[in-house]
C-alpha cells in the first residue's frame, strides 16, 4: 500500500463513475446518521463553550484541597485527604434539586469580582465533625431529618467555614488577589438568596476520606457571571511557586493577633476617702487636676504617654513615649 495521501488514477477514475451512477457506497452510514437524535446548535447560546478549559480554577482548587486539610484537622486530629473534583456546570435550579433542603451555608462577597459564592456542606459531616471534636467518632450513622443545627454546631460550622475562606483566599493569590467578606449562614436551600433558578453556577465539589467511614463532600459554588471578567485568566496555564500555607504556626500568629484589646486614655486618678465616695449623688463635683500627659492604657497596664488632640474634627491620642511602667514589665 503507497504511503501518499493522493489517490491513484484507478481511485479517481471508480469515485468518478460512482458519482455520475449515483452510487454511493457508505449510504447505510448515512442512513444509520438519520436514525440518531441530532439536535441544532447555535454557536454562542451554550455557556459551557464560552467557559472554555478553566485550567486555572482546576489548579486552584487542587491547592484549595490540599490547604483545607488543616481545617478539618483540629476535628478529626489528622490532615484528611480531600479531592478536588473537576468543575461542573448547571443552572442553579438544577443544583438545588438534587440537593437536600437542610444543607449548612455560608455566603461569601467576593469584593473583586463584585459577585458572591456559596458553601454547601452536608448535616452528616457537620454532624460527624462535631461528633469528632468533642472525642467522639466518625462512625455515626446518618441522622434523623431535621430542620436546624445546635448551637454547638453552629460553633463547628464557624470555625470551618472561617478556616476554608481563609484558605480559598490562599489558593487564590497567586492569580488574583481576592478578598471575602460580608459572612452569612443559612440553614434551608430553598431560603437562600444567591442567583436566580435559571442563572447557571459553576459546582467545584471536594470529597474527605473519614476514617472508618464512607467519603463526605462539601460544595463551593460561584455564579458563571461572577468569574466571566476573569476567564482568560481562568484559562492560563497557572504555575506556582508558592510555599506558603496554613501552617499551625502561622494560624496560632494570626489568632494571636486577632485578639481585640481595650484600649483607654486615662486623663487622671483621682484618690477619695470610702466616706466621701459613700455620700457621692448625682450632679456631685468632683474636682481633677492633670498634670502632664495622659496615660494610654491597654487591657490595664499603661503603655504610652500621651496628648489629647484633634485630627480631621475627631478627638484623637499622640502617643508620645513608653511609659515608664511599661519599661520596667
């Protein structure tokens, strides 16, 4: 058989005739074709084309996957292993049924984008997480149908979805720099306030092995719209360098420096005897000096010297120097 791609003049000559017959020998294919569903396209009318290969939001959330096992650590005492699995698209009506109506979740602003996205998690894992927690197992079995959580799975679905929104920002910023706020929770699918039924959603699902127990799974869903300004982004080919992760130390840093203080400027201190405090009423006058400069205090230890001033028509503090009582702690 010749290698070349060209018909041979025998090859010509038998299609030839064959068209001038009337012949065509594949007309059972042909024939077969018909019989088949075939459906018309209209190029542009499907969303999913214009998503292209959101090679990006796959690599994403493989680095979310990997970030979210320190979350669900303190609960199970181990890094789970958690899965990202390919992204998929639907209407949001779609989602809804085949969802339960009792889910966990959490609405999230995504202030870049100028859009939102939602966690769905499961009762069961809420259920089994907690379970976990509090020295228990994760061999409970499904539980009975209800319609809310318990305070103290309020609490566990805080922390949990506290945790993968700070991870999600992690696995975002070597992309794109995004920021979440503006928290909600909800309890029934059928109450939430996301997108319209018929608005398509992208669904990254993410799978956890529990030991001795069957995989769960949670659900991370953006609105098509939201993520469109960003597509030829989503469609590069990300490569990371980045080390960074939600370590222990890191995590235990940034809760350390999350703690709020009370901070007060102590204009003077004034000294009374228990039978003058005894007979103070109201509209009493009790005379102060201040001398020198006031002391800023936190949590009741004085750390600054300071003025009284005014920035902008706002009362404001000039710390001016470390107080000597701080020096001496």
């Amino acid at each position: 058989m010749s290698s070349s791609s060209k018909l041979s003049k025998n090859e010509v000559e038998a299609l030839i005739s064959g068209l001038d017959e009337g012949d065509v020998s594949d007309a059972s294919t042909l024939n077969g074709a018909s019989d088949k569903q075939i459906r018309d396209f209209k190029f542009g009318s499907d969303d999913l084309s214009l998503l292209g290969d959101y090679y990006a939001l796959r690599v994403i959330n493989e680095r979310f996957a990997r970030f979210s096992r320190t979350v669900f650590q303190p609960m199970l005492r181990y890094q789970p292993r958690v899965t990202a699995i390919n992204p998929t698209v639907k209407t949001f009506e779609d989602y809804t049924f085949a969802s339960e109506s009792f889910m966990s979740l959490t609405l999230a602003r995504i202030e870049f984008l100028r859009g939102s996205l939602m966690m769905v998690i499961s009762p069961d894992l809420i259920s089994k997480l907690t379970n976990a927690y509090y020295g228990g197992n994760t061999l409970i079995s499904k539980t009975a149908q209800r319609s809310d959580f318990t305070s103290t799975e309020d609490r566990i679905i805080e922390i949990i979805t506290d945790g993968l929104i700070e991870a999600l920002e992690l696995a975002w910023a070597d992309l794109i720099k995004l920021e979440f706020s503006e928290v909600s929770r909800e309890e029934n699918m059928q109450f939430v306030s996301f997108v319209d039924d018929l608005e398509q959603v992208i669904c990254c699902a993410f799978e956890i092995q529990l030991p001795g127990s069957a995989p769960a799974s949670f659900d991370v869903i953006y609105p098509l719209q939201t993520l469109k300004p960003i597509a030829a982004q989503l469609r590069s080919r990300m490569q990371s360098d980045s080390v960074d992760s939600l370590s222990w130390t890191d995590r235990l840093q940034k809760a350390v420096f999350s703690v709020p203080l009370n901070c007060t400027a102590r204009l003077t201190t004034v000294e009374s005897k228990m039978a003058s405090v005894l007979k103070f009423k109201n509209d009493d006058i009790v005379p102060i000096q201040i001398n020198g400069p006031l002391n800023f205090v936190v949590e009741e230890r004085e750390f600054f010297e300071a003025e009284l001033g005014d920035v902008g028509g706002t009362v404001a503090l000039s710390l001016l120097k470390p107080s000597k009582t701080a020096d001496k702690k």
